[in-house]
C-alpha cells in the first residue's frame, strides 16, 4: 500500500475532528456560560516506532514523517463576557468555578456555568436548561417558600441568598466547586460532568443579576473552518494523484509481464 494514502486519509481524519468540534463551539455561540471545545494536534509516530518492526524499507520510513493526529481535545475555560440582565435569579462568575446540580444518583453531581436559575413552584432553586436542582454547600438542595422568595434580593459575591430583611444572615450559599480541565467532559443541555471529585473553588467571585456569555468565538471559529475545508479538499487530492499513480504503475508492471 502507497504510505502517502496513509497520511493523507490521516489528515483528513484529524481536520474532520477539529471541524466537528468547530462546528459545535459555534453552534453555542450564544449559549449562555458556553465553554468552547479545542483541538491541538501532535506528531504521529513515524511507522518504524509504531510498529516496532525491522523492514526492508526500514531506512526509507525513517526519513518519512508519521503525519498528524489528536494530542488533545478539551474544554477551553477562558472567562467569556459578563452581561447584566437585572434579575434576582441570574448570576454568572468570575474566575475558575462552577455550580454545582443536582446528579442522576445522590452520590453523583453535575457542574455548569449557566447562571440562569428560577425557582419551582415548590421553592427549589433551579438550573433552567436542564431542570437540574441547584446545591448548597451541604450539598443540598436550596429551596425557599413563599414568603422567602418575595424577601430574596439576590445573590452575593460569595453565592449567598441574600435575604432583604436580614442582609448578614443569608438563606442559604451556593456551592462553588472546580475541577481539572481534562477531567470534564460536556454532557448536553449545558451540563458537565467530571471524572474526578470536585473541590471547593477558591477565589471565584459570584456577580448577581448577570449572566456570562458563550466563550466561543464565532469570527476565528468561522476562520479556522475555512483553513480546515481547504486542508481536505488538498488531502483528497492528495489521494487522487496517489491513487492515480498506483493504477499507472500496476499498468506498467503488467505491460512489461
């Protein structure tokens, strides 16, 4: 098999990954809280190494690069832009952090960046994406009453309830957590989700009645997705010559049988 096959499919399989992931990051550009997926490539192993075998064109592969593939693919989070919207139930944050919801078993949470909350009708504050139970620190949910919502004015810089009619004596405090990058993983509707334990985030700052806009740049997305599309369409090419050459040489082997 012509090696050059081999490195143009893979190029092409690499640039179809990063368009995929392109792809959704400008798909939530308006997304609120969004953290945007990258992509950085790496060296492919030459052949030699990744197989780990002597041939007779071992020399001549030597000298060959192994082409590209995914070094890494994760969340970039970059701090996206701050918007006020003057409601008592929108927050967003500074700094590193998430919310920390409510999981699918009592010992398992999610995370997000949304700060778009509402309570339910029966007092539980709410992730509005997902419908996700928002936690305390207790890891609890926080649900207020009647009376309690009319007296809420907010969240503090810390994610506490600030209460109207007693401001030092809080109903409740959001948790704030985090966790290592490469450890998150999207789960839909805004939601993450995380292999790891998360841990109390230090110096992250709450902003009341805000929300954080999408991370993801639609203008350098658009860019790049245009670099990718030309990048295929030389792979493919590359294929075609490759393909046409081969069928030249077996032509002219069988003329001369």
């Amino acid at each position: 098999m012509n090696y050059g096959l081999y490195l143009s499919a893979n190029g092409i399989s690499s640039s179809q990954h990063r368009m995929n992931v392109l792809a959704n990051n400008l798909a939530n550009a308006n997304t609120t809280g969004f953290k945007p997926s990258s992509v950085v490539l790496g060296e492919r192993a030459r052949e030699p190494q990744r197989l780990d075998t002597l041939t007779n064109s071992r020399q001549l592969l030597a000298q060959l690069g192994g082409g590209t593939e995914i070094a890494y693919s994760g969340l970039d989070l970059r701090q996206g832009s701050i918007e006020r919207t003057g409601l008592r139930t929108d927050l967003a944050l500074k700094g590193r952090g998430f919310l920390k919801l409510e999981g699918d078993s009592p010992d398992a949470s999610l995370l997000t960046r949304d700060g778009g909350l509402n309570f339910d009708p029966a007092g539980v504050l709410r992730h509005q994406a997902s419908g996700r139970a928002v936690l305390d620190e207790q890891a609890r949910r926080i649900v207020l009453g009647d009376e309690e919502q009319l007296r809420f004015q907010g969240f503090g810089p810390r994610g506490e309830l600030i209460d109207g009619d007693q401001p030092f004596t809080p109903f409740a405090r959001i948790a704030l957590v985090d966790a290592p990058s490469d450890s998150l993983r999207s789960r839909g509707q805004n939601l993450l989700e995380t292999r790891s334990e998360p841990t109390p985030a230090t110096g992250t700052e709450v902003v009341g009645g805000a929300l954080e806009e999408s991370a993801s740049d639609p203008i350098s997305g658009m860019v790049e997705l245009i670099k990718l599309t030309r990048q295929i369409e030389m792979n493919s090419r590359m294929i075609q010559y490759q393909d046409a050459m081969i069928g030249q040489a077996v032509t002219a082997l069988a003329r001369v049988v």
